[in-house]
C-alpha cells in the first residue's frame, strides 16, 4: 500500500514530519517498504490488516499513534439509506446464486458521461498511490479503492444485456480478461456474467468484452464484497494479484462498501452523470463484535503493570469502545480490571482478547518492554545423535563444494502452481492460523523449494548452481495421522551433458555410514521429473528417495533454461 503523505494530510492534521512518520511507523505499526519524498510503501507482508489498505484506515492508524487530530467526521451511511435516498430511481435485475461467496453484491447504472482525461490533482493522487492513470471514468474507481479501500469495476453499459447474475463458473469455461488474454476456469471461481456471457472474474479482473472505452457514455458500476478464500484461490491460480484482489483477500465491510459508493456515484454526477437504476442484495450490515479484556491478562502477556487509565486511553485512541465491567474490590481504590472490548468495524483482525492486549502492547510502545532472562532446568543429558549426523551431513556437504541455503518449511504459491499441486491441495498440511497465503501448506519436500532458489539466483545471472537444505518435511498417513522426519536434497543447475550422474557422483562422495548401500532403482516416469532420466533410491529394500533430472517444462514455468537434476533423500535410515 502506497500512501500519498500529500493525500494523508487531508484527512489528518499531521503533527510531526513525513520522516519522523516513517520512523515511527515500524515501532507502532507496521513495516516500511519504501519512502521517497511523494509517498510512502507499507509492508503489508505477513499483516492481516485489512484498514491499512486504504487512506482513511491509515489516517486512523496515525492519528492514533501520533496524537493527531482527523480532519474528517465519519458519516454513517447504509444501504437503506442510499436505497431511500434514491427511491424514485429503478433497480436493476440482479441474482446471486451463491450468496456464500458474495455476501454483498450492489450495482448502479449512471448514464450521461463522457470518458476524458482526469485532472492533474487525480492523476497525481494516483500516481503517488502506485496507480496508472486510464480516464476520468476508470480513475474515479481506483481514487475511491485508495480513499476506502472498496475496490469497484465499472462495466461499459451499452455492452451488458438486461440482467447480471453472479455464479460458479463451469469448469473449462473460457473469458477473455482486461489484459487481453483469455483465462480458463474452474468450478471455484466465481463469475460476473449477463445472460449471454461472462463479463468478469469477481474480485480480479473485468472482461475485455464489457470494457470502457471512449465512446462509453453509460456504465454499471459494481461494488460488492466476495468471498476472501475465493479470491485468493482465483486469483493466485491465475497469476492475479491486483490491487483490487488483495483488498477482496484482505476483507471488506458492509460500512465502508456503502461509504465508498457514496462517493462513487457524487464523484461520476460532478462529471455530469445522472444516476438512473440501483440495486442491492445480500447482507448491508457489519456484525458488532464484543471482546472480555482483563487487566490481568494485559499484565500476564506484555509483562509490564500497565494501569487500567492508559489501558483504556490506548484503545480509545484506536477507536475502540469500552464498556466497564467490574471493580477490583480487594484493591483500595476500587480499580477497574475487566471490559468489554467493541473494536472499530474497519479492525477485521481483532477477534479474541490476546488482540486487544496487542494493540495495547504496540500503543504502550514494544523498545519500552524489558527483557527478562529465560529461566528454567535443562536436563542433565540431551541426546545430540542427530544433531551432530546433521552436522557431519552438513560439514561433509560444504567441503565437496556446495553452497548450504534455508528456506520456509511451506510451498509457496508459485511452487503449488508451476508444479501443478493448486489442484492436490487436499493431500498437503494446511496450517490452522497462518499469517499468509504464503505460509498455509507445509512442504512434503525441499528440493521444490530449492528449484525456487535456483530460479531467483539464475535470474540474476549465476550458471554454476549447487546448493543443498537439510531440514524436516511433513505429511499426512493413510491413517490421517501427521507425520515428519528429516530430509536431504540437492539441487544442481549447470551446462553439463549429464546433470544427473554428476548429483550422483556428488552424493557418492558423501562418506558417511549411515547413507552407505543406498542403490538406484529406475522406475516408471513420474509427474515432474524428465521420463527417462529418473530413479528411486532404496536401502535394504525400502525407498528412501529420488535421483531426477526435471522435466524441461517444469524448469521453464520457474524461468531456469539449464538443465536442473534434484535428489532427496531420508536421513533418518
């Protein structure tokens, strides 16, 4: 998230400068990626913070942590309220068909515009966002996402027929995106389509065949909240990863939809717009959420007696409601140590108390908590076999001339797609609360990971790679049962004629015991790896591994044009 600090000032009366700003940001907030003069880049790596990925959620989070003042009052608008306003104007047919995945879908049709060049201050708005100026009709949509973090899409008028169904696309079902190029999709993906054709991947991207153009005189606009896990699924098989499908991943509210399109449709009449058809379904209303908070628990998990007076200034200055709900009587002064907690309907994030004590923590400031010297017993005696095998493993491995590298113990999402596994998701161990889509399935191998090394070090013009990663892989019994051991492998990218019997003389120079009579078996071809340069490799009649060359097209999608030869194998024989 780019954030214009000319546009910020807007909404708040900064009391310090842009520098002491992004200095401060990482010490209360949030990481920064980027600062230049016009803007600076959040790090929204690794941050389930939906209110950062828009300007006025941003302008709540420096006013707070500044002791700035807002320069705006929030007007609370909702979709009674704009249906009433406009209750002379018709409403448009729509359906949803699976309101699961679109909870909120709204429409409305304005005619009467002319598409044109935006002005300077818009273009500069966008520009110090990260965003390309299109035209007045495109960059109304986009300045409103940056303001509300509502990502909108404006169908060209004239090309949608009489009614807009939102549904399951077919699987196989074909359409042809913005960017020109026609997309193939699956049953998971949800479809905006009138009743002759798809005119849009919900939450990603709009469809060449609806777009607006300079002749476009009427559009329907398009404000909608889907389904997160949708989105994400979507638009990370698709290859994308808009600014629009992140806010869709991040989450939406019904308030701020309502704000957002607001401002939309008074924005389009400033162009001479007239707004002619509306139309709503789903859900209008954000649910409240009501959180116990006690002062023992803020004590117990920051460590540091914060006292029930800061407590509450913190999280009201967060814009956080509180409600007292008990007195300490055993304390002289009658304090109070328990409330419930209502967190700002923008904060999707906060969900238990261990949030609200975050919060508290960050306010109270993460440089002013002291550490505290870990204490407790160790056992007389620790069993370091394997450890000192890794070790010898390792050392044996660096003296042959390999490079040793780390890498998570998850797939990423273009190693679940260049691989082909988006569609085997099932088979893998799916992390209960990750911080990213990066981070949800964990690794049933490394060498995968590896060729995601080798790629990115390739790419900047290394030709001579041989690394290797010692490290555990996990997976699922056929009893359902978790399980996970150590494994090596490495990977070997060069201009050699046999790739494969080079790892091999490799790993015959690994003269340790417990991989001594490891033989290769040559077995049918196997998905991934080239059909004919391929081997199991077994001890004592048991598979403990692989020796591969890769197929060519798997090395491609990663960007290697070498020739690349992998082996993984069990250390814990």
């Amino acid at each position: 998230m780019k954030v214009s600090f000319n546009w910020l000032r807007e909404f708040v009366d900064l009391n310090i400068s842009n520098e002491e700003l992004t200095k401060l940001l990482p010490l209360r907030t949030i990481g920064v990626k980027e600062v230049t003069q016009d803007f600076v880049e959040l790090d929204m790596k690794g941050y389930n913070r939906a209110d950062l990925l828009s300007l006025r959620g941003v302008a709540y989070e420096v006013a707070a942590i500044t002791g700035s003042k807002l320069k705006f009052i929030e007007i609370d608008i909702s979709g009674d309220k704009i249906m009433l306003e406009h209750k002379d104007i018709l409403e448009f047919r729509t359906k949803v068909e699976d309101p699961q995945r679109a909870p909120l879908y709204t429409l409305v049709k304005i005619e009467g515009l002319r598409v044109g060049k935006s002005t300077e201050s818009w273009i500069k708005k966008l520009k110090d966002s990260g965003i390309r100026s299109i035209n007045n009709i495109a960059d109304v949509t986009n300045l409103v996402m940056v303001e509300y973090g509502q990502p909108m899409h404006a169908f060209d008028g004239d090309k949608i027929d009489e009614e807009i169904v939102v549904r399951i696309a077919n699987k196989g079902e074909r359409i042809k995106t913005l960017d020109g190029k026609e997309r193939v999709l699956s049953s998971e993906d949800l479809l905006i389509t009138d009743p002759q054709r798809a005119v849009g991947i919900a939450g990603v991207m709009g469809g060449e065949n609806s777009e607006v153009t300079d002749s476009t005189t009427t559009i329907f606009l398009e404000a909608a909240i889907f389904d997160s896990q949708t989105i994400r699924k979507t638009s990370t098989r698709l290859g994308l990863v808009s600014e629009a499908s992140k806010r869709f991943v991040h989450g939406l509210t019904q308030r701020r939809l309502f704000q957002a399109l607001d401002a939309a449709i008074k924005m389009y009449e400033d162009l001479g717009g007239k707004l002619k058809a509306i139309t709503m379904e789903g859900t209008t209303f954000d649910p409240i959420k009501r959180i116990p908070l006690t002062l023992e628990k803020v004590r117990s998990l920051i460590g540091v007696e914060i006292s029930p007076k800061d407590t509450e200034n913190y999280l009201k200055k967060l814009n956080f409601k509180l409600q007292r709900r008990g007195v300490n009587v055993n304390h002289p002064e009658g304090v109070i140590d328990n409330w419930e907690i209502i967190p700002p309907y923008f904060r999707l994030d906060i969900e238990i108390e261990e949030d609200v004590v975050e919060e508290v923590a960050r306010m109270y400031g993460y440089e002013k908590i002291p550490s505290q010297e870990l204490k407790g017993s160790l056992p007389s005696k620790i069993d370091q076999t394997q450890f000192e095998l890794i070790s010898k493993l390792k050392k044996t491995l660096v003296d042959l001339g390999l490079t040793e590298v780390q890498t998570y113990s998850f797939y990423s999402t273009d190693v679940l797609r260049n691989l082909g596994w988006m569609d085997h998701l099932d088979k893998l161990i799916k992390v209960a609360n990750p911080i990213s889509s990066e981070t949800e399935f964990l690794r049933q191998n490394i060498w995968s990971n590896l060729l995601e090394v080798a790629a990115k070090n390739s790419k900047r013009g290394f030709r001579d790679i041989v690394i290797f990663e010692v490290g555990k892989i996990y997976w699922i019994n056929q009893e359902g049962e978790y399980n996970e051991k150590y494994s090596l492998a490495i990977l070997l990218v060069n201009n050699t004629d046999n790739p494969i019997q080079e790892l091999y003389n490799i790993f015959q120079g690994v003269k340790l015991s417990h991989l001594r009579g490891v033989s290769m078996l040559k077995m049918d071809r196997q998905a991934n790896f080239h059909p004919t340069r391929f081997a199991f490799l077994q001890k004592n009649d048991k598979t403990t591994g692989f020796l591969a060359e890769l197929h060519p097209r798997v090395v491609n999608k990663f960007g290697v044009e070498q020739r690349v030869a992998a082996l993984e194998i069990d250390i814990n024989l």
